[in-house]
C-alpha cells in the first residue's frame, strides 16, 4: 500500500504515460517495435529531472542547509544525490555532501541479529552522538575533522579532511536512516529538508495488473551485485528478504517525513534491464530454493521488448547499476 504522497507522484506519473501512449506493456513494446525507443527514453529521462530540479529549486526556496536523503536497497539514492547537487548548483547553491557509512560505530560495538550476524541496517550501527555533534558544527560554520570507516578492520580511521559549511554551502547525506527523526534528535526541524526516493513502477502488464516495486528494485541489485559486488544472482536472491525485512523497519516506516519524493523508476527500464539480467537468473541452479524466484522474474521479462543500454545517457540513474555513468560512485 503506497502512502497518500507516493500515490500521487505514482499518478502525477501514470498521467503522463496516458498522454503518451505508454500505460501497458503492451503499449510500451508497440512503440519499440516502431523504433521509438530513443524518443521513450528521452521523456522519460526528461521527466525524471524535471522532478529533481523542483526539488532543488524547493530547498532554494526554504533555505534549507542540510538535505537528509533515504530510500530502500537500490532505489537509485547516490545517483539522485548526485543529480540533485548539480540542480542545486544551478539554483547558485553549493552542495557538498558527507557520507553516514564513515559514521558506523567499531565492529565490536555493532549490534547483532537474531542469527547473531552483525545487523549494519540497524540505527544502533551508527554512531549517533558523533554525527550529531558533527551537523552541529558544520551548520554553525565551525570546521570538522571527517572520520572514516575502514570496512576491512571495522574501525574508523583518520580521513585527514577537513569540512566546513560556508553561508552557500548546503550539505546533502544520504543513508538508509535519514528520515528517521532518532538520527538527527539535536538538529532543529527548521533545518532539515526530508527527501524520499522509491523506485515506484508505474506501466502496468497487460490486463491491467500492477508490477512489484520491489522486484524493480530487486533486478537492479543483481546487476549491481554482480557487477560491482562479485555476488552471482543466487547469492543476491538469498540476501533478499533480509533486506526487505531490513527495509520494513528501518526505511518505510519514516517515509511519510518527507517534505518530497522523488520517483526513481523509469517506464522503459525494465525493457534495458532484461538483457543485463536474464543471463544471470538463467544460471540460478534449478536444485536451489531461490530458482522459484528466477523463474517468477524471467516470467516478468519476457513481458518486455528489449532496449539496447547504448542508447542509455551516461547520466542516466540507471547506469548507477549497469556501469558507463559519467558520475564517480
């Protein structure tokens, strides 16, 4: 069930699509067929930007200093960050942006699941207080010595940089907790702007029935995974639904804190993602319990024309999973 803001910026969406002749499959696969493919990717990259451009003229316009940006496991948030510090910068505003991954306390004080494995999802993996007084400083205009988290050791390490916010600077984080109001209880709310990504599909199958958001979301990350991570599609479908649990109750809970959201989905992409991503569930072993998986999401594919990623602009939030963005992740 989406909440009243998702809902409507999955009309404000589907709205268009109407308007162009793409709210089904069916529709979608018509026009590639006819050889409009570069036109369907350009509006739809066009609408995208348009979305993160209102946003930035937004934090303009309240004169926000700190954007807190979350999202659930591949909703496209580096690359929005990304998208939405070069809107900024068009706004006259100069962003610059910390990471919360150099926040995790050490790995002896990092909380464990229930199957006693370390729980890096969890706001007790950060260290709260340290951030807290970090923000504090940068929005005060004082200078702070950035730490780092070295991921092989579990310890965080000197970066030897130093930060300080200047009168235009506006300070973008993004992380799996940044709109929950424990991470940031010490920064007035006048301070904070509050940004949502989702990756909210909006064509629909033939037949009227809807596509999961998540199983977007999903063949994003085995791309990713494999691409970036050395995980094969087995080994990406096995850590899922400890993501989604992950997700369930540190993620969608606090979406509705958004001041905006931003919908990360692309009409066309699952038209793009079919030729990254049908070799890899193809080679799921049929003996495994995620094979039933592969096999539901290969059925998903075939519903989809295929689209060259050559035709993909390189500042598309799409190549933040399949590779060749001009951004540096």
């Amino acid at each position: 069930m989406y909440s009243r803001k998702l809902h409507l910026l999955v009309c404000e969406q589907r709205r268009l699509q109407e308007i162009l002749g793409l709210s089904s499959t069916k529709e979608l696969n018509a026009a590639i067929l006819d050889g409009h493919s570069h036109e369907i990717i350009s509006v739809a990259e066009a609408f995208q930007e348009r979305q993160i451009a209102r946003v930035a003229d937004h934090i303009k316009r309240l004169g926000s200093r700190l954007v807190l940006l979350a999202g659930p496991s591949s909703s496209g948030k580096t690359t929005t960050a990304k998208r939405l510090s070069v809107q900024l910068a068009a706004t006259g505003l100069w962003p610059i942006a910390i990471s919360m991954d150099d926040y995790f306390v050490e790995r002896e004080r990092t909380p464990r699941d229930a199957n006693g494995e370390y729980d890096f999802e969890c706001l007790q993996a950060v260290d709260v207080p340290l951030f807290n007084e970090h923000l504090k400083a940068l929005l005060a205009g004082q200078s702070i010595q950035l730490p780092k988290y070295d991921f092989a050791t579990g310890k965080r390490i000197d970066s030897g940089r130093t930060l300080q916010m200047m009168p235009q600077h506006v300070l973008i984080v993004e992380g799996i907790h940044a709109l929950n109001p424990d991470l940031t209880p010490d920064i007035p709310d006048e301070e904070k702007f509050l940004l949502y990504v989702s990756a909210l599909t909006t064509i629909r199958l033939d037949g009227g029935k809807s596509i999961s958001s998540a199983d977007n979301r999903l063949l994003r990350r085995i791309i990713r995974d494999s691409k970036y991570r050395k995980y094969s599609a087995c080994e990406t479908l096995h850590r899922w639904p400890s993501v989604r649990a992950g997700e369930e109750r540190w993620i969608f809970p606090f979406q509705d804190n958004a001041d905006m959201m931003v919908n990360s989905a692309l009409v066309y992409e699952l038209s793009v993602l079919r030729t990254k991503v049908e070799p890899m569930l193809q080679a799921v072993p049929f003996d495994t319990p995620e094979r039933k998986d592969a096999d539901r999401l290969l059925s998903l594919l075939e519903c989809f024309e295929p689209i060259t990623d050559r035709q993909i602009p390189l500042t598309s939030l799409l190549r933040e999973f399949l590779g060749g963005s001009t951004f540096k992740y």
